[in-house]
C-alpha cells in the first residue's frame, strides 16, 4: 500500500558567498552524501568559521553519550549524542576537530563516531540561531502518508489518521506500540524499502542516528523534490548547511542548555525525553524558503 522559514546564522555570516548555502540546490536529492561525508562537510564548515577547542569530557550513559567541549574563547558547550554499543575512546583533552575528522572516516567505529558527534555538535551551537520546539507532530490537514526512518514509538501515539511506514534497519526486532490511536496504521519495512516506502509520503523523517549507523544517503536518494525531509534527534543536533544542501528541509536537534543538568540525568537512567525536564531542550532550524505547513510545529 503505496500510495519558509529563515535559517539563521552568527558571526558574520555572508550568505552570498558562503559555499554550504542552499543556492544552487534544484531539490534533487541523487547521489546525496554518506554519513562520513556529511560529517566531514560540518567539520570543514566549522573550520571555516574558527570554531574550535578541546574536548574536557565524555559521559557514557545508559543510552545517551555527553561530550562537553572548551571552545577556544574559554566559553563551555555541550551536546548528547545516541550510545551506541562499545567503549568510548578517551577524548579527553583532545583538539575537538581533530577528533572530529576521525569519526568522520569510512573506518571509523561507532563509538568513536558518537564521540566526534558529540564535538560537531557541540562546537556548532553557537553559529545556529536555534528556534525552539518539536518538529514530530504532523499535520492533521495536510498529511496522510508519513515515512520514517528509525520507530519513534511514543511519538506515534500522538498522530491521528495517517498512514506511517517505518524503515529500521532490523524491522523483525522492533514493533509499535499496541495502545495507537484507531487511525494510525503503521507497517514496519527494511531499508530496502525505500523506493518505494519514501516517494510518495508527505513527510520523511530520518532519525539522527542515520549519522552515527550509516545509510542516510539512501533515504534522501529517494526522497522526490518538493517533499519536505526532517533530519531529527539529539544526535542531528549539528551545523545543518551541508545538510540542506543535501536536501533537507528541518533539522531538529536538542540544545543542552544546563550542562550540570543534563550531565546528571546522563548519569542516571534517564532517557531523552526525560532530559527535557532538566535542561535538555528541543530545537529545530529550516532551510530558506522550505514549506513547513506539513508540520504542526510546537
């Protein structure tokens, strides 16, 4: 069964010469970049605008990574990432870019990714004027078809009368939730699917954590112009140029906002939804002139 808003930046930023802006974008998503790729361009874009510092701490939490970074003003920031399974490289001390480009190569492991996810986002705060609110709420007069990539489960309880297509990566391990609304029909499907689970929905949305496992390029390969792509989850919490160059319309991230706060909660065994109660906030930023009436935005 197949069936515009302003992204801002600080420090100066020239949008006429600036070579991640979304100019010559045509709304093709082919030959979009992988992970690594897409992570590399963030760093380049960082390193262009003289970001930089070293990472002073790493949290492994139950499900959640905590990297706090010193910025070379002397200023703190910090950004959670998903926990993948493994141990954490010792970062500590590191230049963050540095650690940064080797998460962002073909061979690195995924908790060193985590790890140089966490120093992307973290050092890319400051240049993103970031508005606040959730982006997973769809709306009600203008969406019939969504496509999703990762299950958001307790998200799905919220929708109403539409039709929901999940792409996971091992769709046999996971399964929705049994207490949905009646007009929720949701159906599970391979990342193989994509073809033609993608296409024709009104939204796509793409878990963060195609950043940290890989195959993002799959998804915005088939994702047709015109359809609005939201990249979502504390782990896309990063510099979103190259991004939207790759034809993403939302980026939606969290914001730490209270570093002792949410580091606390890491500690414990909180989840993320949890964190939004201790200083954990939920972000989002559009590119120029994308259509964001498919959302019902917070």
């Amino acid at each position: 069964m197949w069936g515009g808003d302003r992204f801002l930046f600080r420090h100066g930023f020239d949008r006429e010469t600036d070579s991640l802006t979304l100019g010559a974008f045509d709304g093709r998503h082919m030959n979009a970049p992988t992970a690594p790729e897409l992570l590399d361009q963030v760093r380049a874009a960082l390193v262009d605008r003289d970001a930089g510092g070293r990472i002073v701490d790493v949290l492994t939490g139950h499900n959640l990574v905590y990297v706090e970074v010193e910025t070379d003003d002397g200023t703190r920031e910090a950004a959670v990432v998903y926990r993948p399974e493994g141990d954490l490289p010792d970062a500590t001390g590191r230049d963050a870019l540095a650690v940064a480009a080797d998460a962002a190569k073909p061979s690195a492991d995924r908790p060193l990714r985590a790890v140089g996810i966490g120093a992307l986002n973290a050092l890319s705060r400051p240049f993103v004027d970031w508005r606040s609110g959730g982006v997973m709420t769809p709306s009600t007069d203008s969406v019939d078809v969504i496509a999703m990539v990762g299950l958001f489960g307790p998200v799905l309880r919220t929708f109403d009368d539409v039709e929901v297509r999940v792409l996971e990566r091992h769709p046999e391990e996971v399964s929705p939730p049994e207490d949905l609304p009646a007009g929720v029909d949701v159906t599970l499907h391979g990342p193989d699917a994509a073809p033609d689970a993608v296409p024709d929905a009104d939204v796509l949305y793409v878990t963060g954590t195609t950043l940290l496992f890989g195959g993002i390029e799959r998804y915005l390969d088939a994702s047709p112009p015109g359809q609005l792509v939201v990249l979502v989850g504390a782990t896309a919490s990063l510099y979103p140029g190259p991004a939207f160059d790759a034809g993403v319309g939302v980026v939606a991230g969290a914001v730490v906002r209270d570093r002792a706060g949410v580091r606390a909660a890491i500690a414990g065994t909180n989840c993320q939804d949890d964190l939004h109660e201790t200083g954990l906030e939920k972000v989002y930023a559009s590119r120029e002139g994308v259509d964001l009436s498919p959302l019902a935005l917070e």
